[in-house]
C-alpha cells in the first residue's frame, strides 16, 4: 500500500486526491492524506448566499474552452447543474479617460478580426487603426528568447493597444502587470502565430476558419450553485478520514526514498510521495532543507493580492440614467493608466443572472490594493473608496443593500518573463527527487482548469508508478 500526501486543499489539490480515490476505487493499492491549513476546503473557490444573491468571493467561471474542470463536472455527476455565460448580453467596455468607450465587435482577445466595427470604435486612434492595417503585413518571425506581454503587442498594435486592452485584460486574468508578464507563458497562441504567420490578425483568422461549424460555446461555464458547489462536490467522494482540516504541514524531511511531513499540531507523519499544492514560496519554505537549489527557483515565482467586492443594489434605487447601464453587458475594465484603483467591475446580473433575483443589480469589482488609494485602508474604507470610483466612473451614487469586500493575499501567481525557463529548471530539480509533485497556480495555467489538469496529472503519474 501506498501512502501518499497532499499539501493545500484548494481546487488543485482536491482534484489530486479526487482523481487518486478514483484510482483507489478501480483497484489501485494506494491511501492519501490531505492537509489543509484552513478550516476549510477550496482555496480560493468560495461562494457565499448574501440577500438572495449568489456571490463569488474568489473566481466566478472558468473558461469553457479550457475542458478540465467541465470534465471534473461530468465526472461528479453535476453536468446538468454547469451553466454558461450569458453571451446574448456580452459587451464590455474600456474607461478611457473617465468615459466608457464599447471593445468593438470581432476583437478575439485584443486582436481585430472584423474591419467596420474597428473602423467605427472611438477607442482606438487613427494611428492605431492604420496599424492595424499594417500589422496584416506583418512578416514571419523566428522567436528569440522570451519578452513581456507588452513589448509583443506593442511591435504589433502599438502602445495604445497595450494600454487600452493588453495592460487591463492580462491584469483581469493574473491581477499583473503586461510590462512585466511573460508573452511565452501568458500569450502562448500568439507567440506561435508570430512564428507561423507573422500577424496575429491573419493567424486569428485562420484559426477562426478551422473552427467554423464547430458548435458555439458560452465564453465561461459556472455551476448553477457557485464556484463552491464544485468543491463540496468534491469534497462528498473523498473519505472524510483522509482529510485533515487546520493541518499546516510545517516541514519536509527525506527519509531514505519517504518523505517525513511535519505537522504543527500532531507527530510526523511518513509517506512514498508528496504532492504539494500550495502557492510556490511555501513549496519553497518545505523544501529548503531537501533542495536548497529547488527552494531557491520555487522562491522567484512572484504572487500579487487580489481583492473583489461585491455590492447588490436594488435596480429602483438607481437613477434610471445610470441604470440603463445595466440592462446590458457583463463589466468594464479600467486600464492603469486611468490612475484608479479600481481594475474592472462585472455585472454579474447580466454574465449570470441566476445569481441575483428579479430587479436587482449585483456588481463585483476588482480593486488593486497596491493603490495609493487603498494600500493599508480597514475594509469599511477600502469600500467607501471603492464606492466613490464606481461613482466617478458610472455615477453611481445609490446605497447599496450590501457590500462584501474579500482579500486573497499572495493569491496570483505571476508568471513574469522568464517563467517557462524557471519552469523547465524547477521541472529539472523536482526530477531529482522522486515522488515529489509540484502542482497549482504556479507553474502551467493560473485560472481553475489548468488547477484542475495539474491535480489530475500527477495523480495519474502517481498510480502509473504503482
Ligand atoms: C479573486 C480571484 C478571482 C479569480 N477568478 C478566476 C476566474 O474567474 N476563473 C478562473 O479560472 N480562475 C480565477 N482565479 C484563479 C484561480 O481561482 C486560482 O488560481 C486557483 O483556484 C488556485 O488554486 P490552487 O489550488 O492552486 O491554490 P489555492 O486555492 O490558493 O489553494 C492552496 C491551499 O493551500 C493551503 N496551504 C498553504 N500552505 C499550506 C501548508 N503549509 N499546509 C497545508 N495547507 C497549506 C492554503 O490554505 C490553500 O487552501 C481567481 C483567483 C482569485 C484570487
């Protein structure tokens, strides 16, 4: 019999050791352990019910197209429970200095795939619009090391693109900053189109062309439940005894080919392997004394905070001017250069409307609490701040019914440039222990799938070596 430890209890590693009891069931000769450091399980993934609403203090979907967390649906059985997006109504816009200008239609991403609603928008200059022409000429380009997110929109679209789409859109996936993420990790398509067909409108267009006929698909996929009903789906199939809830594992130890768990409120515990789903630097504090060189790559993995808050309104105490808004589209976002702290806002009662009843308007909005404006503010502040830059942008001035504010520090991983090199290094060190696996939002996709293929892989690696 195996024995096998998990280390974190969010979306990663309960798809590790979902994937594991399935194995267990099918025969496999193997027992895990689960540690959570928290009282509860799901990481990140959580959902709460306030006022007949269903509000996400932590991730809303996940992309449809990404297939590891529908596929973990299916396999709990809550398939008839997944939802879509409400596509009909999606619009979003972009603040451009103070007003909200629409994305024209046809932009995938941020790049143009439809000439009229691109020669109409009042978001991008002359300039850029003739760039964009140009950008169709684009020649073929052998790739040489890695750049910033930035820096390969910008040879292809120019700043303003970088500023009105690339900068606002990367920070609403990784709460990061274009000029700084990894155009090899964080825009991988494109940096193949760039190879293959030199302009990223061609290569979009192409790509467009192989997929048509191929049935549409809502943007985003929920659970008519919330995020949190995934992980207490999950969290049903495993055997309550494998998991340990307030467990911080404080250390990490070899022992011959074992590996000894500390654990700060109970004796050592001894198992043949390690999965550790845990943000990178704790992976590093656990593995400093069993590979000083491993701890030392895992620490370079920088993180950013999130922060959300969520405000119902009733629609009725809403200026009918500034709710007609509402009756439309999924959010806007707000570029950095617009000097806000506020990053984007969803209508989270037009992307998902079963999640507010009948005449209410839901809104979540993304803050960056590195902003001047709210660095070191109590959450009744960090509210009122908010509060106003919602006024300032929609003029929004009602009371709302009720705001909820969440703080996830240290909870984005930043995939910087540079990072498939850390990868393939931290890849290079972790082979040298066996039974070690590293899994999460560090290393191959930061949103809930690439969570969930993590925690599965190296399951599946796991009962292979059985
Ligand atoms: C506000 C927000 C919005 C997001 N929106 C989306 C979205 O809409 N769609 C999407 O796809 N993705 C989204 N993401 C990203 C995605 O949700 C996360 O990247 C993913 O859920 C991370 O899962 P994880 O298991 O790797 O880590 P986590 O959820 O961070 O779980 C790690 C767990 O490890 C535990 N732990 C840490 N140290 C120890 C220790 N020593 N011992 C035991 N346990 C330990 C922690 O307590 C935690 O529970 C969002 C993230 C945030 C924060």
């Amino acid at each position: 019999m195996k024995r096998i430890a998990i280390i974190g209890g969010g979306i990663a590693g309960l798809s590790a050791a979902f994937y594991l009891q399935q194995a267990k069931r099918g025969g496999a000769a193997l027992e895990y352990v689960l540690y959570e450091a928290g009282e509860r399980l799901g990481g990140v993934l959580r959902t709460e019910r306030v006022d007949d609403c269903l509000v996400e203090a932590g991730p809303d979907s996940f992309l449809t197209e990404k297939p590891w967390a529908a596929e973990l649906c299916r396999e709990l059985g809550l398939e008839d429970q997944l939802l879509g997006s409400n596509d009909q109504l999606r619009r979003t816009w972009i603040v451009v200095n103070r007003r909200l200008r629409p994305l024209p239609d046809g932009l995938q991403f941020m790049v143009p795939t439809r000439t009229w609603p691109i020669v109409f928008s009042r978001l991008f200059s002359a300039r850029t619009k003739l760039r964009m022409v140009g950008e169709l000429f684009s020649p073929a380009r052998t790739p040489s090391g890695d750049e910033s997110a930035a820096e390969l929109v910008e040879r292809h679209f120019g700043r303003e693109v970088v500023e009105r789409l690339a900068d606002p859109l990367l920070a609403g996936v990784y709460g990061g900053d274009a000029a700084r993420l990894s155009a090899r990790a964080v825009l991988p398509r494109f940096t193949e189109m760039e190879a293959q067909t030199g302009s990223l409108i061609r290569g979009m267009l192409a790509a467009r062309r192989k997929r048509a006929g191929a049935p549409a698909q809502p943007l985003f996929s929920s659970l008519k439940d919330g995020m949190q009903q995934l992980v207490d789906a999950v969290v049903a199939r495993l055997d309550p005894a494998a998991l340990r809830r307030s467990a911080p594992v404080t250390g990490l130890r070899r022992e011959g080919a074992r590996w000894s768990l500390a654990l700060a409120a109970s004796p050592a515990e001894s198992f043949d392997y390690a999965v550790l789903a845990i943000p990178a630097f704790r992976a590093s504090d656990l593995l400093e004394t069993v590979s000083p060189a491993l701890a030392a790559v895992l620490a370079q993995v920088p993180y950013n905070n999130a922060m959300t808050l969520s405000l119902g309104f009733d629609a009725e105490s809403i200026l009918p001017s500034v709710g007609s808004r509402f009756h439309t589209g999924h959010g806007f976002l707000v570029p950095r250069r617009e000097g806000r702290c506020l990053l984007a806002c969803t209508y989270v009662h037009n992307k998902f409307p079963h999640r507010a009843p009948p005449g209410r308007v839901l809104l979540r909005a993304f803050l960056d609490d590195r902003h001047r404006d709210l660095a070191g503010l109590r959450d009744e502040e960090a509210v009122q701040v908010a509060r106003l830059e919602l006024r300032a942008v929609l003029g929004l001035y009602a009371e709302p019914r009720f705001a909820r504010l969440y703080r996830w520090p240290a909870a984005m991983a930043q995939y910087e440039v540079g990072h498939l090199d850390r990868l393939a290094e931290i890849e290079r060190l972790r082979a040298q222990l066996p039974g070690l696996a590293l899994i999460g939002n560090a290393y191959r996709g930061i949103g809930v799938p690439d969570c969930i293929r993590s925690g599965r892989d190296a399951a599946k690696d796991i009962t292979q070596t059985l």
